[in-house]
C-alpha cells in the first residue's frame, strides 16, 4: 500500500498501536519522530510518502508542520486532531491539502483516508508523466522552431517554406522532425 511513512507525535505511548495499525493496512517503512524541529529536519533529508501528524506535538501544534510540508515536499500529509477541532483543522488546512481525521481514531476512517491518500498518489503519477511529456513537446516544438527561424535567417526562407522544408526533409530522410530541426541547428548554429 503507501510506503516510506514518518509519523510526527510527542505521544509516544500510542505510537506502537499506530504503527500495528498501519502496518495491517499494509504500510511499511514507517518511521517516528517527536517534534515539529525534528520532522522538518528528517524530511529535508529524505522523501516520505506520507506525514503523519499526530496533534498537539511539543514545539508547536502542528499545522504549521502540516503547512511548511505542503508547501515544500511531495509528501501527502494526515493531521489527526480531537474531534472538536476536526472541522476547524480542515477549514484551516483544505487549502493546502491536508487529509485531517479526528480521534479517537478508528481502522475504517483511518483505511479509507488511506485509501484516498493511495487513489490521490496514483493520480497524482499520472499528472507527473503526463506534465513531463508536455514539457518534452514544449522543448521540441521551441527546437523546431529555432531550426525554422535559422533557414528564414541564412536561406531567406518564409517561415511556411521553413516549415514545409524541415516536414520534407523530415520525410525525405526517414528522421523526426526534431531530428531534422537539431541537424540544422548543428550546421547553422553549432
């Protein structure tokens, strides 16, 4: 299920419950710290999956731990609250993205929470990819584009003639059109 866990509690008695929990949930990697200080440090050295905070910690309550992680890391954040505060902490952190549950806390909620921390990484991968083939189109179009600008620049071509030579040459040799753009590149601009 979610791997490479960092639980944030100054409780330490309710830690190894927690920790059975989430490994029945098929959790694994899960590690602990006590504070705020502490987390921010062990998080800057290493990627974590999922933060789990478990409210009040000592040097502060920990939404601004929730907050500084959203802002600043990959990781999905679980802020679990007293249940009188649940609603308050959810206005507070809804911006941001924080998954937060009020305690006591249960196996349901805590399965479907993640559940729904499992189903919003997957979607979140395939944002990923698809954002790194758009980048990959963006660079290759401004190559291409480059390579047309150098013929209208040394041939005095139009840019459709530009474009109509780079597409000929494209098929003429059997090579992409980015092929063609970068080997023009390297004559004219190399």
């Amino acid at each position: 299920m979610i791997d490479n866990i960092l639980i944030v509690s100054s409780q330490e008695r309710s830690l190894p419950s927690f920790i059975s929990l989430l490994r029945s949930e098929g959790c694994k990697n899960i590690g602990s710290v006590k504070d705020s200080a502490e987390a921010g440090r062990v998080c800057s050295e290493s990627d974590h999956s999922l933060v789990i905070i478990n409210t009040p910690l000592s040097d502060e309550f920990g939404d601004r731990l929730a907050v500084d992680l959203l802002k600043n890391s990959s990781a999905f954040v679980m802020v679990i609250v007293k249940s009188e505060l649940e609603d308050q902490m959810k206005t507070k952190l809804l911006p941001y993205g924080a998954f937060v549950i009020g305690k006591p806390l249960n196996k349901a909620v805590l399965s479907h929470t993640l559940y729904c921390i499992l189903a919003a990484q997957n979607r979140m991968k395939c944002v990923q990819k698809e954002n790194v083939k758009l980048h990959k189109k963006v660079e290759d179009s401004r190559i291409i584009n480059r390579a047309k600008y150098i013929l209208m620049e040394y041939l005095s071509m139009s840019e459709q003639q530009a474009h109509r030579y780079i597409e000929k040459q494209a098929m003429d040799l059997r090579l992409t059109r980015l092929e063609v753009a970068k080997n023009l590149l390297s004559t004219y601009d190399g």
